[in-house]
C-alpha cells in the first residue's frame, strides 16, 4: 500500500509538470512559487486605484460597501446592512461620516494607515513564500495548478507576524497561464508563542483563506479575505482576529483621484443606480 501511495504520488508529481511545461513554466513547484510572488510584487507596484463593491462582516451585521481607492487613501459609502437599502436616516448619517471624514485629517490618516497595512500584509506573504513552505504538487484543475504547502523548517521567521504565517499549511491555487496567486487556504498547525507564552501566543486551529480575480492584463486584486484566529496577549487579553470581507466589481479609476472626486463618485444618485437588493 505504501508503494502504492508512492506511485500515485509520483505519477501525479508528473502530470502536474507536463501540464506546466505545456504552459511554458519550469515543472519545480518552488521555481513556480517564485515566479508567482515576483509577479504578485511587480503588480503591486503598479500603484494602479479601484472602484469595487464590497460585502463584509461586522459583528452580527453584514454590510454592503461601495469603495474606491484614491492617492490619500480608501473612501467608501454604506449601501445595504443585512441586505436591506439604508433609510433616509441611515443616509443622512453615512453622509455625515463622508463629510467629516472630507474635513478631519487625522480620521484620513487612521483609514489609510488600516487600509495600508493590511496591503502591506499581503507583500509580506509574498515575500516570505518561497522561502518559509516546503511545497509538493497536488492537482490541476483547467489552467489551475494546486499546491501543497507546509512549514519549511529550515526557515527562521524574522518577525512576530512572520511566525504566525509560517505555521500555516494548506493549499495554494495558482493561474498557470499568468503565474498569479488565485487562492491561499492555509491552517495554523501549532500554537504561536510570543516570549516563551508569558507575551501572548495564536491559537493552533485558525484560518486565513485569500482569494485573488483578474481585473485587467496582467491586474489582479484580492476579492476574498477571511481570517479566523484568536489567542492572548501580555496580561491576558484575549484577541480575537475575524474578518471575512468579499470585493467584486471591479473598475479602474484614475491613479491621481483625489478624496473629493471619489465622494462624487460615490453619491448616492450615482453608485445606487447599479444595486440589486
């Protein structure tokens, strides 16, 4: 039985490599990662800004954002909570947070500075992947190849964030025509430990599932975010890291849009005419 195993495992190692090598890319799954995460950095930049709708959870409310991407950062307006249309009063209100956001710095900067880390959490990835996961072929499904990944113990994570990542193992989807990252599904295996516990520590068990759509040649952006992980920090406060947040329909708008524009854009007579509730 073991053989057996062995075989299967290798004749699906070659399938997986003919099916790469017809697509033009070398058959070692690591070379592969390495050509995604350079494309994946090569896009990024790009600095290129978005339109898209958004539907996202926040406590037990599930909201419907219409958003867009400027050069001082995200603006965005409500347009449905719990799938229903807001009311008047509801409008008035989001209104009201657009203006102030307009007119207080500060509250500009905070937004940008969520919306850029998080960003900045998805070059990490990148970064480190070719180097922090053992990886073997799994599946080829269409112009999709799956891979497995899992911790590379040879790597030593530089950064506390670095070793949450490296405890993940899964699955890996990747476009094999463009050689971009389509879906990571990736599970922490083992508990995290900051200073030997006594800092905090990440619970084994959590998820971090990323998706990734074409938007454009050679454009992608991320359309599903989902991450369910939960643990201490110093003095026992209990963190607890869920996000689950789709992004669709995508369209460009101009690199040098300004927070001003984006708010004509996202007037309610303008961005309510193409919602379906």
């Amino acid at each position: 039985m073991k053989i057996l195993r062995l075989t299967l495992a290798t004749v699906l190692a070659i399938c997986c490599a003919a099916a790469l090598q017809a697509q033009g890319s070398p058959p070692s799954a690591v070379d592969l990662i390495h050509q995604v995460a350079a494309n994946e950095l090569a896009d990024r930049l790009q600095q290129r800004k978005w339109m898209y709708r958004v539907e996202k959870r926040e406590g037990n409310q599930t909201l419907t954002e219409e958003q867009v991407e400027t050069k001082d950062g995200p603006l965005y307006r409500v347009l449905a909570i719990n799938g229903a249309p807001l009311d008047s009063k509801q409008q008035q209100q989001d209104n009201a947070r657009i203006d102030h956001l307009l007119h207080d710095p500060s509250q500009l900067f905070k937004l940008k500075q969520a919306y850029d880390e998080d960003e900045k959490k998805l070059e990490t990835l990148m970064r480190l992947m070719p180097d922090a996961f053992l990886y073997d072929y799994e599946d080829v499904e269409g112009n999709l190849v799956r891979l497995k990944f899992r911790p590379n113990p040879s790597y030593n994570p530089p950064t506390y964030e670095a070793r949450v990542a490296h405890s993940l193992a899964g699955t890996i989807l990747i476009d094999g025509d463009q050689k971009r990252l389509a879906k990571l599904s990736g599970r922490l295996i083992s508990r995290v430990e900051f200073g030997y516990g006594l800092l905090g520590r990440v619970e084994e068990g959590g998820t971090i599932e990323v998706g990734r759509v074409p938007v454009g040649p050679s454009q992608w952006k991320t359309a599903l975010i989902n991450v369910q992980l939960s643990g201490r920090l110093i003095f026992f406060k209990t963190i607890s890291k869920l996000e689950y947040e789709t992004r669709s329909d995508f369209r460009a708008v101009s690199v040098d849009l300004s927070l001003s524009q984006a708010s004509r854009l996202l007037l309610p007579e303008v961005v309510l005419k193409s919602v379906q509730f």
